[in-house]
C-alpha cells in the first residue's frame, strides 16, 4: 500500500483555509523569528568572546 505524498506548505496566509503548514504569517511568528535570531547572535558572539578569554 502507498502512501500518498503529502502537502505541507511552509508559511500559510491569514485569509487561506489549508491546514498543512509550519508557520503562520502573522505578527507572533515574526516577533518569535526576531526574538531567536537574536538570542542566537547573542551566544555567537558570547562563543567568540569566551575563546579569547579561556584561550
């Protein structure tokens, strides 16, 4: 028996009805997209420090 293949979109707009998707555009996902990318630069530059100070 085959599986059929699935549908997933990666970003679903507010007005469509689908219910494959992973993010939603909307104001909480770009917030929460911000909110990562800036947690992650923090610890890249806090990795960069530290290899200068524990060298």
């Amino acid at each position: 028996m085959k599986q059929e293949k699935e549908n997933f979109e990666l970003v679903k707009e507010s007005e469509d009805e689908k219910e494959n998707y992973i993010f939603q555009k909307d104001k909480t996902t770009k917030t929460v997209t911000f909110f990562v990318i800036g947690i992650l630069i923090i610890l890249i530059i806090a990795v960069i420090l530290s290899s200068f100070f524990f060298n």
